[in-house]
C-alpha cells in the first residue's frame, strides 16, 4: 500500500526543501539542548563538587576540634585530683560536679572507674546501670592502665542506650605510678551538641554526611540512621571508597546501598584515623535540567513535525518566505548568535508557522535562563570566605536570622561583637594589598584559634570588619571582646602609621533579648555605633552599645 511520502516527487524543490528544513529545525534543536544540558551540567558538577568537598573539610576539622577540647578538658580535670583523696567518693563527686557545671561536653557525666573495672569510685550525674558495669574486658580501660596519657577508645555500641560512642579516659596514678582510678567520659557520636550537621534536616532533603572508622570500616554517624554501625562497602566494590581508605582526600563518584549514583567528596580526621564523606544522588542533581532537556525534546520534535507538514503542503506557493526563514535560522545556528524572533512576513499559514518557531525559541530561552539562574544559585551556597577561611556573610546573614528566631522563642540575650582592624586603608597603603591580605588571614585565624566554645560563631563581616555572635549576655561579651583585643594586640603585626605602631583591633558591643516586633538588623546597627564611640575614643579598646532612656 502506498503512503503520501511514495507520491511526492524527489526532484521537486519544496519536497526537498521540506524535508531538508525539517530535518535542519529537529538536529539543530536538539544538538542545541544536548550541548547547553552537557555545559550546564558539567558546571554543576563542578559547583556541587566544590560545595561538598568543602563541607566535608568543615566538618572533618569541627569533629577534630570538638575532640581536642574534649580530651583538654578531661586532662585538666585529671590533674585537679590528687592522689591521696581517690578513695573520697564525696571529695571527688563534688569536684566532678563543680567542674560539668562549665561546660555541655559531657551531658552523661564523668565516672571514675575502680582500677579492677568492677563498679565505679564515683561519678556525676549518677547512672544507676553504671555501677553494675564490669568494664574489666574492656580495650579502652585495659589501654588507659597502660598508658601515660589520655586515650580515645575504638567505636563501640552502649550497652545502656544502644547508641554508637566512644570513650575518653585517663589513669589516675599515685606518686610511685599505681593505678588508683580511671577518670572516664563517653562521647556520644550520633546526638546534637557533637555533630549537629547529620541532623540539618534542610541539607540532608538533597544530601546526607558519614562519618567512617578506617580502622573498624564502620559508619559511625549519618544522616541515614539505619547505615550507622553497618560495615562499609567491601573492598573492590566501590572505587571512590576504595581511595577514601587508602587516604585518599577530594570527590569523586560513588552508588549508595540501593546502587544509587551518588556524586561525593571525602576528608580525612587524621589522627582518628576517620574520614567524612558528604554525598548527593545525581538524580537530584540533575533533576532540573533532566526535566527541562526532555520537555524541550519533545517540544522541538512536535513543533518540527507540525513544521514538516506544513512545508510539504504549502511551501510551493510561499517559497521564498520560507527560504527567507530557513536563511535566518541558518544564519543564528552558523554565526552561533542568540536565538531571536524571525520578522515580520505576511499574514498567512506561512507567517502562522514563523510565529509557532518564535514562540518556541522563546521557549528554550526561558528554559536556559532558568538553568543558568539555578547554577548561579548554586555558585551562592558556599559559605566560607576564600581569602580568610572563617565563615562568610552570607552563612554570618543566615546563622543570624536562625538564632534570631531561637532567641525570640526561648526570650534569651543574644550578644553581638563588631570587629575593625585599625588604620587598615593606612595599613595597605603603606606595605601593599597582599600584606594586608596575609594581615587579614592572620588576625581572622588567631580570634578563631581564640574562640573555644562550640556556639561561638565567628565571620568576616566584608573588608577589615569581622563579627563574633555569642549565645549569651554583655559579661560575657565584655570578656570575649577584651580577650580577642589581648589576642591581636599580641601578635605585634608592625604598622608604622598606628598610633601604637602594631596592628590593632577595636569593638562594638550590643547584648538584646530578640522580640518579635524587632529584626537582627537592630542588633548590628547596634553594635556598629559602639565601634564607632571605640574609634572616636582611641581605637584599641572595645566599647558596648548604651541603650537611651
């Protein structure tokens, strides 16, 4: 049976001009789609990568850092007993107490465990089950006896809570080195207050964080709660983990149990020989412009089809209006111009089919608009500043507005510190811009060092101007202040135009209880005019915001 297409006849030039233009508008869209879906993606590859790779050094060197102060602390509560009031359970119950009470490191408390591991000297707060405990097998007492120093215990389930920790402990030793107690802290890996990031539900919607043991090949935290304490992918099964274990640091790509492609990036903990990998599905990745890609293929081949038919019925009598088109659509894809509107041509079935064309490049110029506004979206999410290394301010903007919003609810003081380098133009201006870079990294790297608690928040505010938001009052916002203008007044950076010939730093002060009725805004301005009183009233000092009457 024969079809319309064995009745046209090849030699005639609108068949052959219908067929050409057609299979012209069908390739040139979709190569179009196919290359900008293939930049498109490839930068948001890059940008995601970025992204991830840098959050996962964050949290790398955060888990480090709430380790450090952990074990610091337990060291010098160690030292704080001496050996002849060990067996006084009241002397050190209360001595446990007085110091818990300064810090939230501990929320289970400490325990001093008797040398054999059967039951405890003391502890605070009391936990019933502790003292039934027999920890006399147990690696880490067996290691603290025989160790001079603290030790970090492998991962290990609770017998109690059934929750992944590990244990922090130290010998405490008479004068002639006898065991006479173990002072003993858990450390709870998967609760708020020690890694807070696996419980940010908005991150996780798009990605999830893991933390691994080298040494056990374990998940001891994720966002996954059912992956934790599950062993990691056998060796040979996934590349990326692979080269993870064997030290690797970066991204790369990797499937989760389900077989899931998954982009991800990985940095080492190194001396507890653990790493974090945060990882994204490509799916949702690549969602947007899966979507957008597949709706413009079937637009353009639907609009191509309906082009098709028109030309072969009625390019005869519109020749050269058509001709004039398919040489303009010629001229953008050839000369790689923007996609524009084809003019005016007259009112008929040839004119209805340029304005079809028009309104579909308006389509794929909506569409590109839109993918090029999501990955510049998506170049805005990093949060920490290039040059210095502290947070930005925009993650400052966004940390703000959240503790804002707590403060407002739980009606606790919120205190902001507003930080300028003195004479810093001067300072430029004298040894160059690069000087004043490495000035800029070093006075932000030394107040970051100087910052200790978990809920200090510090970041560059823009140029020479930093800020430290603190969850609590004006007392202690006066000591962080003076303490961060001891620390910079310390470093003796030379400046031959300041007034005490180093660099110096002067502050800004503003201590509210957030109301509903008030915006975070209030509390920089704040803060900016007592760092101007600090200015006018010598620099190097700090000076507090005075609420009028």
């Amino acid at each position: 049976m024969k079809t319309l297409l064995d009745h046209m006849a090849p030699s005639r030039i609108s068949t052959k001009l219908s067929i050409y233009v057609s299979a012209f508008i069908v390739v040139a869209f979709t190569l179009l789609q196919i290359y900008n879906f293939l930049i498109i993606k490839s930068e948001i590859k890059n940008q995601i990568n970025k992204e991830q790779y840098t959050k996962a050094k964050f949290i790398a060197k955060d888990i480090k850092n709430k380790i450090d102060k952990r074990t610091k602390f337990l060291v010098a509560l160690a030292d704080l007993i001496p050996p002849e009031q060990m067996q006084s359970e009241d002397f050190l119950t209360e001595k446990i107490k007085e110091h818990i009470a300064f810090t939230n490191f501990f929320p289970q408390g400490f325990a001093v465990i008797n040398p054999t591991g059967k039951g405890v000297i003391a502890e605070y707060p009391v936990i019933p089950s502790r003292k039934n405990l027999d920890l006399s097998n147990r690696e880490w007492l067996i290691n603290a006896k025989n160790s001079q120093h603290i030790i970090i215990s492998s991962p290990f389930r609770s017998e109690v809570t059934d929750e992944v920790l590990v244990v922090i402990a130290k010998a405490l030793r008479d004068k002639n080195g006898q065991v006479l107690g173990i002072l003993e802290a858990p450390i709870f890996l998967n609760r708020p207050g020690f890694m807070e990031y696996i419980f940010d539900h908005d991150y996780n919607e798009t990605s999830d964080t893991l933390v691994i043991s080298r040494a056990s090949q374990i998940f001891l935290a994720s966002s996954t709660p059912s992956l934790v304490f599950k062993s990691i992918p056998k060796r040979g099964e996934d590349i990326f983990y692979d080269q993870v274990m064997d030290g690797f640091n970066g991204v790369g790509d990797t499937v989760d149990a389900s077989g899931d492609e998954m982009l991800a990036a990985a940095a080492n903990i190194s001396f507890l020989n653990w790493f974090v990998i945060v990882r994204t599905p490509v799916d949702k990745v690549y969602q947007t412009i899966n979507e957008s890609l597949e709706t413009s293929i079937i637009s353009g081949v639907i609009v191509s089809l309906a082009v098709f038919l028109a030309i072969t019925f009625f390019l005869f009598f519109f020749f050269n209006p058509l001709k004039e088109a398919a040489e303009s659509v010629k001229e953008m894809v050839l000369n790689k111009q923007p996609l524009k509107h084809i003019e005016g041509y007259k009112n008929d079935e040839i004119g209805d089919l340029i304005v079809g064309f028009n309104a579909v490049i308006d389509m794929v110029n909506e569409r590109r608009d839109k993918l090029e506004k999501s990955n510049a979206t998506l170049e805005s999410l990093s949060q920490i500043d290039d040059l210095t290394g502290v947070f930005n301010r925009r993650w400052l903007d966004h940390t703000l507005n959240k503790l804002w919003q707590v403060k407002t609810r739980s009606q606790e003081p919120l205190t902001l510190l507003l930080i300028d380098i003195d004479e810093f133009k001067k300072f430029n201006d004298t040894y160059g811009h690069i000087a004043g870079d490495k000035c800029l990294k070093k006075v932000a790297e030394n107040i970051q060092k100087s910052i200790n608690r978990p809920t200090d928040f510090f970041a560059r505010y823009g140029g020479e101007e930093f800020v430290i938001l603190l969850e609590g009052d004006l007392v202690e916002g006066f000591a962080i202040a003076e303490k961060t203008r001891q620390v910079v007044n310390n470093l003796q950076i030379t400046h031959s135009e300041s007034p005490y010939d180093h660099v110096t730093i002067s502050l800004g002060v503003s201590s509210v209880i957030p109301q509903l009725n008030t915006d975070s805004v209030e509390l920089v301005k704040q803060a900016d005019l007592a760092l101007y009183q600090s200015k006018r009233r010598g620099k190097n000092r700090y000076e507090c915001f005075q609420h009028k009457e």
